[in-house]
C-alpha cells in the first residue's frame, strides 16, 4: 500500500470516527438539527394522568375479584404515579392551586384507607374507599380547573387481556 493509500484510509476513518461521536453525542451536525438532544425525557401531566387512569381502572377490577395482592399493587403504583406528578408538574401554569399542595392533601388518606381495606380483605370497606378515591381525583380536577375531565367507578373492562380473579 502507498504512502498516499494510507493517508487516505487514515484521513477516511478519522473522518468516520468523528461522525460516528458527533451522531452518538447529538451535539451537533444533522443529529441536532433533527432535534436529537440529551436533555431527559419528562413526560407531560397527561400521560401522567393517563396512566392514572389506567391503574385507577385495574384497582377497581382486582377489587372486585378481590384480588388483594393485585390491589395492593395497583394502590403502590397509583402511590408512585402521584409522588411523579408532583415530582415533574409541582406546578401548572397560571393554575390557582399547585399539584404539589392538592395531590397530597386529596389522595393520601383514600390511598391509605384502600390499602387498609385490600389488607384486611374487605370488599365493603374497599368499595368505599375507592368512591373516595374517585371522588378526590375529581375535586382534584375541579380545583386545577380540567373539572371537565371526571372518573368515575368502571362499567366494563378494558384488560380482557389480564386476569383480575387471585391466582394459586
């Protein structure tokens, strides 16, 4: 191979190497240009609220199997989701109330009184606490003006895919 070979295949994969760690980097050149950047994710209130809704739902179902180990676990996950919505949205805009002040002070105590009722396997006592529930997720909507947006107990089931009935 030549001198002017070498330099060539040098000069190309110096050349590739730098596309290779600009592209992967995002910092510049056609990655950012597409919008390609580092900054993390955080998703919005919506899909927050979305999946909300969803474990609002599967609550409800595994209840009413009385499925208690499912309960619970969709009480742990309504937990997490509420501590993400403060924790990425404490605020909303020129709202008169903050997520921050309405999450804890509306849906601690039905959460609680939920995990109380899937503990003690009371059926009753968990119908009550979940209309509660319910119920603060509205006032909740009321108070950061999206009163528009009401929950309410499930008619049907949307998971026919998933088994609501307790396992062995």
């Amino acid at each position: 191979m030549s001198v002017l070979n070498c330099r060539a295949s040098a000069s190309a994969m110096v050349a590739l190497a730098t596309l290779v760690i600009v592209g992967c980097t995002g910092s510049s050149g056609a990655g950012a240009a597409a919008g390609n950047t580092t900054e993390a994710y955080v998703p919005g209130l919506g899909e927050l609220m979305s999946l909300q809704q969803m474990r609002h739902i599967k609550l409800w179902f595994a209840g009413q199997a009385q499925n208690w180990p499912l309960a619970t676990y969709e009480i742990d996950e309504l937990g997490e989701g509420f501590d993400d919505v403060v924790g990425f949205h404490p605020t909303l805009g020129n709202r008169p109330v903050a997520p921050r002040d309405l999450v804890p002070e509306l849906v601690v105590e039905p959460l609680d009184s939920l995990r109380a009722a899937a503990d003690r396997g009371d059926s009753k006592s968990f119908d009550a606490a979940f209309d509660a529930l319910t119920s603060a997720c509205n006032d909740c909507h009321q108070a950061m003006e999206f009163g528009f947006n009401r929950v309410q107990r499930p008619t049907s089931n949307p998971y026919a895919n998933q088994v609501f009935t307790p396992g062995q």
